[in-house]
C-alpha cells in the first residue's frame, strides 16, 4: 500500500509541475527614462521644455502584452506633463533578442499644443508578440524621437 501512496504522490507533484510550466506567469513592469530640455519652433516661437520623464507601464504573461501605458511627467510630481508639448506621440516598438526592431505601433499625432495637462497613450489591445526580446515606449516631438523606455520580454 505504501508503494501505491509513493507513486500516486509523485505522480501528482508531476502533473503539478507540467500544469506550473504550462502556463507562463503573469508580469507587469514599469520603468522610467529622462526627457532631457529641449527647445524647438512652432509658428515662429521657440518653445523650451525643461526635462521631464517618460513612464512606461506594460501588463501580460510571456510573449502576451495585456495592456501598455506611456505618459510624459513633470520633474515635480505635479501629475503634470512639465510645459507645453507640440505634435507628439508615442510608438510601441519591439524588438527581438538581437535588437532587431519587427514591429511599430505608431500612435496618434497630436496636432497642436497640450498644455500642462498630462499626455499619455493608453493601449488595452491585447497582442502577442512574434519574439521575446524589447518592448519599448518611444516619445516623439514634432517627428523627432525624444526618449524611450524599454522592458525585456523573456521567458
């Protein structure tokens, strides 16, 4: 009877094991990268920023993405986004193991100026991505890349 016992107990913790491997854990991550000040012109105006971050929060489990999120913040914490952007967006991009960029999600440009409100792109679509490697949030101003900030996605 004890031999029973011991062979039903490990067959148990190694169907228990194969149901843990199956299913990859669920992840978030979230990270920030310096916005350094910049100026640039919009109708005949320089417009100065001073350095401000970009945050960027990414929700799944293995090569799934669930949800991203990218906004520009204020040094301070004012929740704001430091001063007044013109034309910006922010892309998804990823990358394989190599470095190798595969895919651009590009987002909406926003025409005109935001103020000291908050920007941001929130994306609920859910993906799953060709590689493991880089997912990452680029911050675009008037075309010209920014910042980014990235997060490894591996097994």
């Amino acid at each position: 009877m004890r031999g029973v016992v011991r062979h039903v107990q490990v067959l148990l913790a190694a169907a228990g094991m194969a149901v843990t491997v199956a299913e990859p854990a669920a992840a978030s991550a979230v990270g920030y990268a310096k916005v350094s000040g910049f100026c640039y012109t919009v109708q005949s105006h320089d417009l100065c920023v001073p350095w401000t971050t970009l945050g960027h929060f990414i929700q799944g489990a293995g090569k799934r993405i669930t949800r991203q999120e990218a906004s520009i913040q204020d040094s301070v914490g004012l929740d704001s986004a430091g001063r007044s952007w013109c034309n910006w967006r922010i892309d998804w991009r990823y990358s394989d193991t190599d470095g190798r960029t595969y895919q651009v999600s590009r987002g909406a440009i926003h025409h005109g100026c935001d103020g000291w409100n908050a920007i941001g792109r929130i994306d609920k679509a859910k993906r799953t991505l060709k590689h493991y490697g880089k997912a990452c949030a680029d911050f675009y101003v008037n075309g010209s890349k920014h910042a980014s900030q990235c997060h490894y996605i591996t097994k």
